[in-house]
C-alpha cells in the first residue's frame, strides 16, 4: 500500500528534533508493514506572536526566524522517506484556528495535487486532526482517497473546545475514512 503522511512537525535538516512520533510510525508503515510512504511536512511561515515581542528587544529576531524557515529544503529524505516541505502562510490562532486546514488546502492544492498524481497513494494519514486532518480530508473528497486522521495532543483536548470554529473542523474530519485517538 502507498501511504502519504502529512504532518506539520517532522524531522528534517532544518529541525530533527521535529515530531519523532512521525518519523517512528511512517518507518514502522514502511518496515513492519512493507508499504511505500511518501511525506509532506507544511513549513509555517507565519511567526508565533512571542517573536514580535522579542523582536522588540532585539529587531534581526524576526529577519532571522524567516531566513531559517528560507533555508530549510524543499525536499529531503529522512530515515529512507522522501518528504517534501512546501511554505504556508495562516492567520492568528485564536481568531482562525478552524479555518487553518482550509488555509493550508488552499495554499498546498497544486503541491499536493502533484504529488498524488505522481505517487498515487491508496491512503492519506495526517498527524493532526487541524490543520492536516482538514486539508487532507479535503483531498482525499477531492482524489477520492481514504484518509486516516490522527488527533494527538492539543487539536482534541484543547482547541476542539475552545475556539469557536470548531464546527468547521469538525464537519470535515467527520469525512474521514478513520480517526486515531491517542
């Protein structure tokens, strides 16, 4: 089977302490199960509102955040899985957090179209149920393709209850094939 993992954190030059949990289960997918797993790990380009604080202080803070997200590469392989890092850009958090999968569908289609059309995967798995989940349930509508999400962390116990645009997330992660609950 092809799986494509999409995740926001995953291992890479740039950051290797990025998300291990992504790293370890798309290695265990490729050797203990024997499928072929391709990954896609979106570069946010939109800085954490503590950096504008510290850039106060200290004004290269936000040239130099940027010129490290620049330097990362567009394509890596990691522990034997291909992955791609394309750019995305999204509101603040608090006003926009629902709508970040959407964002990032938006902003990653074509980047992700291709990839599909080339590695024709049987099954899409996501590391969160927002933005990734959102974006890669609609792909999956869209490519007719089976998508597994995965809610680990804050994206169920926390901002699923406390941002107001929780029924968008919701409505899309319901599209999904399976969800994961760790």
């Amino acid at each position: 089977m092809k799986v494509l993992w999409i995740a926001g954190m995953y291992p890479s030059k740039f950051n290797w302490l990025s998300g291990p949990w992504n790293i370890r289960g798309s290695v265990a997918m490729r050797d203990y199960e024997g499928h072929d797993v391709r990954a896609v790990c979106p570069v946010g380009m939109t800085p954490p509102p503590a950096l504008f604080k510290q850039a106060l202080t200290r004004p290269s803070a936000l040239g130099d955040w940027f010129a490290a997200r620049r330097a990362q590469p567009e394509y890596d392989e990691v522990r034997g899985i291909p992955v791609t890092y394309p750019r995305w850009c999204w509101g603040p958090k608090k006003l926009l957090w629902g709508y970040e999968g959407w964002f990032m569908y938006r902003q990653l289609r074509s980047h992700l179209a291709e990839i599909i059309r080339t590695f024709k995967p049987d099954v899409i798995q996501t590391a969160w149920l927002s933005p990734e989940g959102v974006c890669a349930s609609m792909l999956g509508r869209e490519f007719g393709i089976p998508v597994v999400g995965q809610s680990i962390g804050n994206d169920a116990n926390y901002y699923i209850h406390e941002f107001p645009p929780r029924g968008y997330v919701i409505k899309h992660v319901r599209r999904a094939t399976a969800i994961q609950f760790n």
